[in-house]
C-alpha cells in the first residue's frame, strides 16, 4: 500500500521560511520521481516542482523557481521542500505525489499539510 | 506557456451521463490525465493517458482526447461521483493543470 505522509505546516510571519516532509512507504522510493503539489483555499491544483530518482535533476514552477528548493532522502525514503520569502499567496494546503514511471501523471497523494502565511 | 481550461462548473441528474471537457492547443496531441476530488480530500486519479483506468476506479468513468478537448465522461452520474475534477498534462518538463470543474449531481 502506498502511503505518502506529509508534515511541517504550519503558521508562517510573511517573509519567513518552511520546511515541509513527505515520509514515503509501501513502495521503492528510490525508483520513483515525486512532486510537490499545492492548492490554495477554494482554488485550484498547482503544480511546484518535481525531483528525479537520484535528486540530480529538479523542476520548478516560476511561481517558486529561487524560493523553494526541493531535495530528497532515498535512505531514508523522504521528500523535502525548503519554503522561504513566504508571502500571503503560498497559504495552501501542500501535497507531496508519486509520480508514474514514464513521468506523465501522479499516480498517489498524500494529504496534505496546510501553510498558512499571515502576520 | 501551455494552458488548459476547463468550465467551472457541471450538473448532471441522477443516472445521467456527464462530461467533463478539458480544452488546449492540439491537446489530442498530448496524453491527458484526470483527478477527482472530494471535499477535504486529496485527490486521486481516475483516468490516465486519455482512457485509461486505474485499478479500482469504476468503468463508468472513460476518457477521449482528440483535436482541442479532451472529455472525462461518467457513464451514469451517483451521488458519491460529486467532486472537483481537474485534467492535467505535461508540458516541457512541467505539469500544467486545468482549474478545475465542480461536478453536482441533482
């Protein structure tokens, strides 16, 4: 069984920094790239970034392309993002995703951690 | 950069069929890929590459892709089916989602 655990949202000062977690199991982390994924309250999904295999190769949306840095943990079957210069705009719940291996489609989510950016 | 649209919104009776549209640029051309959300819920996938089911998601979801809209259509409509919906696609190393189509079944 798949299982994508999210964790270190929160209640964030604009301009402060995140940290986000997405603890992985039911399956071989390592083959797989993963994503972060977010949706603000009542809007729509929106993709952030994505890392390969190894975490040689990452993908950004210039929405957060120099703010977010996406990294991973193959030992310890983890998913990171570093969040900062956070601003009112990046209060969403965050998703971490499995994605397919011919890098298409999510094929599993996690729940969700909620940032909130407010002062 | 790519970009799909999609209606904010869809009705369907009870029992009914509904179709859900995703339109782009030659979107045919592209593999699209659909999630349902529930409320409070992470979405999950309920079509891949145009038509493809996963494993658990009822038949009466299907898919079609061709020209400028691509179509996730729902056999006959229940009641646990009302959800977000939201089609994506793979554009230059990025992932491009529409903004979603709120489905109510009546």
């Amino acid at each position: 069984q798949v299982q994508l655990v999210e964790s270190g949202g929160g209640l964030v000062k604009p301009g402060g920094s995140l940290r986000l977690s997405c603890a992985a199991s039911g399956f071989t982390f390592s083959d797989y790239y993963v994503s972060w994924i977010r949706q603000a309250p009542g809007k729509g999904l929106e993709w952030l970034s994505y890392i390969s295999r190894s975490g040689s190769s990452t993908y950004y949306a210039d929405s957060v392309k120099g703010r977010f840095t996406i990294s991973r943990d193959n030992a310890k079957n983890s998913l990171f993002l570093q969040m900062s210069s956070l601003s009112a705009e990046d209060t969403a719940v965050y998703y971490c995703a499995r994605v397919d291996t011919a890098i298409e489609y999510f094929d599993s989510w996690g729940q969700g951690t909620l940032v909130t950016v407010s002062s | 950069s790519y970009e799909v649209t999609q209606s904010l919104s869809v009705s369907v009776a009870l029992g009914q069929p509904a179709r859900i549209t995703c339109g782009g640029d030659n979107i045919g051309g592209k593999n699209v890929h659909w999630y349902q959300q529930k409320a409070g819920q992470a979405p999950v996938l309920v079509i891949y590459r145009d038509y493809n089911r996963p494993s658990g998601i009822p038949e009466r979801f299907s898919g079609s892709n061709s020209g400028n809209t691509a179509t996730l259509t729902i056999s006959t409509a229940q009641v646990g089916d009302e959800a977000g919906y939201f089609c994506q696609v793979w554009d230059s190393n990025t992932a491009v989602f529409g903004g979603g189509t709120k489905l109510t079944v009546l």
